[in-house]
C-alpha cells in the first residue's frame, strides 16, 4: 500500500523513496531506470512483463505535473497482452493504485516521482 506521495517523495508501506519505484503487491523495486527520461518504451519494463503473475492493471505515474508520456508500442503490446493501462499524473495515479489493489485486482505500479 501506497502510504502517501509529494513531489520527489513516496512512501511505501512506511518506507520512505526518494527515486522513481516500480510497486507490485508483495515487493517494491527503488530505482526504476527508464532508457529516456520523459518517455516510457517497452524496455523499461521489462520486470513488469515479466513478473509472474502478470498484472491484470498497470498504473503508471507520470510524474507530478504529468509529463511523462507512454509509447504507443507499450499500449499496443499492453493490449495483446491483456494488460489495461491507467496513466496519469503521479498525484492522482498513487491513489488509483491503491484503490485497484484494495479491490483485489493483481495491479503493478511504475511511478515517475519528480516532474
């Protein structure tokens, strides 16, 4: 569970982040390095992909301000693989998570924590 989130801070479970996460249900991944700052390719995901189960949700946080944006290669294969995406700005995306993982759907989380 996402405890609380502000710009550049999240906190996970009472434990405080200060980069950007990827939070799956039973573990949090500190340090999510993307190949481009401000965009989202399929590579950066690799260890959502792969997780096994696989989500049935991916919220992505897109930042505070939401400038992060998401290929459309990762929209198209996140629909052949089942997988419904939710991005939105950080701020709005934490909570949707939270509310997705409260209603027992298997969701994993990729969060943009500054811009």
């Amino acid at each position: 569970m996402i405890d609380s989130y502000g710009f550049g801070v999240m906190v996970i479970n009472g434990r405080r982040y200060t980069s950007d996460v990827i939070v799956f249900p039973e573990k949090v991944i500190d340090g999510w390095w993307r190949r481009e700052g401000h965009k989202i390719y399929v590579e950066d995901l690799k260890k959502i992909l792969e997780h096994k189960p696989p989500p049935e949700v991916l919220v992505i946080g897109t930042g505070y301000f939401g400038l992060v944006k998401v290929d459309e290669e990762v929209k198209r294969l996140l629909k052949t693989r089942k997988i419904e995406l939710i991005a939105k700005p950080t701020k709005e995306a934490y909570k949707t998570f939270n509310d997705l993982l409260k209603s027992g759907r298997n969701v994993a989380g990729a969060f943009h924590l500054t811009c």
